[in-house]
C-alpha cells in the first residue's frame, strides 16, 4: 500500500457534531457557496441540490445572520457581540439568544490582523482555559482558508476560490472531511464572510441608532 503523504489531510477518527449529527457526512465530499445580493449565502452540493442557506437575519441587525435548511426553517442564529476587542461572534440554536442555546463562540486573534485568524469553542468550554476547538486561518480575500482542529494540523475544511470564473468573487467551493459537521463549517465562513467584508455589514439605508441620536441632538441644540 502506497504510503499517505505526511501533508495530507488526515481523516477524523470519530464524528464532530457541533450544530447537530445529521450535517456529517461519513466521507470527504465538497459544498459549493454562492453569494447573492442582500448578503444571501446558498450553499449547495455538486448536483446542485441546496443543502444550506445563510441570510441577514433583518435589516436593523446587520451583523446578525441567520443558518437555515432547505425550507427555510432556522438552524442558528450567529450573532455579534458589540463593544469586544477582538470580534466576538456567538452561535446559538434556531432563533435562540439565550445562553443555555449557545453553541459556540469565536474570537479573532489578535484586535489588528491582516490574515485571517479566528478561534472557535464550543459553548461547553467557555468558562475553562482549553484550547480552541477548530481554527479558521488563511486570507479569506485570497480565497484560501483552512479550519483546522483547534491548533493541530489536522485539516477538517478547506475554502477553494475558482481563479479562473469572471465572478469568482461570489462563488467557491470548500472541500469538507468526512465526519466533519458540514453546517458548523458553513456557519463559520458566514461569519469570516461579515467580518473580512466591510460591506457585508452595511445595511439597507437604514442609519445606525447612535448616528440618528446624534443628529436629533444637533437639530434639537439648533432649534433652541
């Protein structure tokens, strides 16, 4: 038997279910990810046929997406966690925002980055000083990430961006290792994909809540 190259992603021995055990799939299979307007993530398999959907959950929370299946039924509600040095994101199931439904969190490393470099851990484990549980690092801009098995080597998903597709920009491809929750993977790029695309965060017109008190403080100073 030809022996496996030392840099080759080694499969995982037993499932990871983190958002739930019906997203693993027993084999390394890929999901293609397109971007449509209004910030709408499609994520199907090679046949075409969609397996997941990410959307803004409303046009007030701009930074708040939303994990759905097929039918537009909620899975996880990805949220973020104002006023936090370094870009915290929490998951929680369904349209949930109490803690006992949080699956996980992610952090960015460090507050000024210029890689991507996030860790997540499991909702479980918050309150201990383990180490992460899976790690996205790479360039999301240059279409290369990689999740790893929190600060092993141990390849569980890896971002593929088509250089050679005119609207390369709006689609690519992640290859998935088998036993790997495939949904906790496509809600982590949903969220690298708010936090590494400025405009992802902006919202339909509607101003923020600080800019409409400041300007009704101005008007208000000006009329007296």
């Amino acid at each position: 038997m030809m022996a496996q190259p030392s840099d080759a992603p080694q499969p995982l021995l037993t499932p990871f279910a983190v958002i739930g055990p019906q997203f693993i799939v027993p084999q390394s299979h890929q999901v293609i990810v397109e971007k449509y307007p209004c910030k709408n993530l499609v994520i199907t398999d090679i046949n075409h046929r969609v397996l997941l959907k990410v959307k803004p959950y409303n046009k007030r929370l701009h930074c708040h997406r939303v994990l759905l299946d097929p039918n537009d039924n909620p899975i996880a509600m990805l949220r973020e966690k104002k006023l936090t040095m370094h870009g915290r994101w929490n998951a929680f199931r369904g349209e949930s925002k109490a803690s006992s439904d949080m699956i996980f969190t992610t952090n960015t490393e460090h507050m000024i980055q210029f890689k991507t470099n996030i860790s997540m851990k499991l909702a479980n484990k918050m309150s201990n000083d383990d180490d992460c549980d899976l790690r996205i690092k790479g360039s999301w801009s240059k279409g290369n990430c990689t999740i790893y098995m929190g600060d092993s080597s141990i390849v569980v998903a890896e971002m593929h961006k088509p250089q050679k597709l005119k609207y390369a920009n709006d689609k690519f491809t992640v290859t998935i290792q088998a036993n790997m929750d495939y949904a906790c993977v496509v809600a982590l790029l949903a969220i690298v994909d708010v936090m590494e695309n400025p405009d992802a965060k902006q919202g339909s017109g509607v101003p923020p809540e600080g800019v409409v008190n400041a300007i009704g403080a101005v008007l208000t100073a000006a009329s007296s």
